[in-house]
C-alpha cells in the first residue's frame, strides 16, 4: 500500500473513533464543538486568532489576551446559558448576548462585563448599570448564569442576582464570549439549556 494511501485511511479511521470535534481540530481549527451529539451541542467559532482560543475538554476551553468566541445553541434561542469563569490574569471578561456573530461590531446587543472592578451591563456599548461589590478575584471560579426567556432576562453570578428586566432586542441562539487585550480566562462546565413552557411557569426569577 502506497504511503499516501496510507496516511489517507489512518486519518479517516482516526475520524470514525472521534467524530466531529476531532475533524475539526484537523480540517477547521476555527471551530470548536462542546456536547457534540447532544441535545445540547453548542457551536463556537473563533472570532480571532485560532491559537487564541484552546478547547480543554467537551464542556470547557481557555481563552487568552484580546480574544473572542462566538457559542451558537441551535436548539432553542430561549435558554439558559450556565459558565464557570475563572479569571487567570488580567480584568475583564464580556458576553455579548441578544446579538449575532455576523457582522457583530455594527449589530444592537447586551453586554455582560465581569471583572476585577466588577459587574456591568451595557446596550450597544452604553453602560446601564454597574455593581462594584459583584466583582471576580483572580484565580477563583464564579458560576455565571444568563436567562433569556422572551422579552425577559436575568444575569447572576453564583447565587446573587446582577440584574433582572426586559429588552426589545430578540433572542437568538448566540452568546459570544470576549476577554480584553490583557486577560486570560478559563471556561468550565458550559452549558445552554432550552426554557419550556411549563418550566416558566414555576420558575419565577422575574417577580
């Protein structure tokens, strides 16, 4: 068997014991797939430099300086997202959510920032709202939860509530997650997770 040949069905035997995520790592290291095969399989896209972003297992990755991720859930765009942060070095980390990846700098969108200063919400880059007391401390993980449920949304960090209202923009399946020009982060245990009807009305995080 020739060498080529070789290599050829080496790399596709490799695939069929791996599946989508490890094509990806060989043919588009600018995509990353968390919960693959799941009803909650997560798409992202490296918004940035592809070696600015690493993926560590099928729920977590590491973002490092000035980087950005674009997360597609295409299962619902009512959900809830859950991410553990820690903050390794730097400052500030930010979700842009109610918002697209396509061409992103020009779209409407809310932004949670999360950082050393502490937490604040902007719309279209206008900040609204700050809490200086709900702020990250290097190296410790906090649990980061946004809830989009309708014109509805919530943002906590562990149990404390940041901010609850309503918004005009619509829900989309995007989260798209960005660390400024001086900040390495680290993402565990992401998760986006559909809202159903007869689950809104037990949860009663707006009232």
């Amino acid at each position: 068997m020739k060498p080529k040949l070789i290599f050829i069905v080496i790399v596709f035997a490799v695939l069929g014991f791996s599946g989508c995520q490890q094509y990806n790592r060989i043919f588009r290291p600018d995509k990353l797939i968390f919960h693959d095969g799941t009803d909650s399989t997560i798409k992202g896209l490296k918004m940035t430099d592809i070696d600015s972003i690493y993926q560590i297992n099928d729920n977590s990755f590491q973002m490092c300086s000035g980087s950005m991720l674009s997360l597609k859930y295409e299962n619902a765009r009512q959900f809830i997202a859950t991410y553990t942060v820690t903050l390794r070095y730097g400052s500030t980390v930010k979700i842009h959510f109610r918002t697209v990846a396509k061409y992103f700098e020009k779209n409407e969108k809310l932004t949670f920032s999360y950082g050393l200063t502490g937490s604040k919400l902007f719309y279209n880059g206008k900040e609204i709202l700050a809490n200086p007391s709900l702020k990250a401390t290097i190296n410790e993980p906090k649990l980061i939860t946004i809830i989009n449920d309708g014109k509805y949304f919530s943002i906590k960090v562990d149990c404390d509530y940041f901010y609850t209202g309503e918004t005009s923009l619509p829900n989309t399946e995007y989260n798209i997650i960005e660390t400024d020009s001086a900040t390495r982060a680290e993402f565990k245990g992401i998760n986006m997770v559909e809202l159903y009807d007869e689950l809104d009305e037990k949860l009663h995080y707006y009232h």
